[in-house]
C-alpha cells in the first residue's frame, strides 16, 4: 500500500525573498500600490497553502505523463523473439 504524503510546499529563504520581491513588483506594476515585505511575505504564504496545491498536484500528474510516456518508449527497445 502506498503512503499518502501531505504535499507542502516549502520554500528556502532565498526563494521566499525573490517571490515577495516578485509579488511586491506585481503589485506595484498592476495595481500602483506598494507593499512592504512583510505584506508580501503573508501574501506568499497564503497563495503557497491555498493555491499551492493546485500547482503541486499539476507538476505531479505533468510528471507522471511524461514517466509513463518514457516507460511506454522501452517497449520499443525490445527485440524480436527468435
């Protein structure tokens, strides 16, 4: 039986900076208001636990569409049975 594992996201605090960075750069660009780091930095986490997932589940079936493609592929390395 396959264990569940509960799909967190975390990010290292290189990442999570250059996100905010990207987030209060959005904001400014789009909306003409600027946030300071610690509303960009709540602002990630909140996309990371709600919208996250969505994210995560895609990059996980996108990967397993392309292992089974890449599986189905050795069937060609097979020879012909004398």
């Amino acid at each position: 039986m396959r264990k569940q594992h509960s799909p967190v996201i975390e990010l290292s605090k290189e990442e999570k900076s250059k996100a905010a960075a990207k987030i209060k750069e959005y904001i400014k660009e789009n909306f003409e208001t600027d946030i300071g780091n610690l509303q960009a930095g709540i602002f990630l986490d909140f996309i990371i636990q709600h919208v996250g997932i969505y994210c995560y589940n895609k990059g996980v079936a996108d990967s397993l569409t392309f292992m089974t493609e890449k599986t189905d592929d050795l069937y060609l390395l097979m020879k012909d049975e004398a």
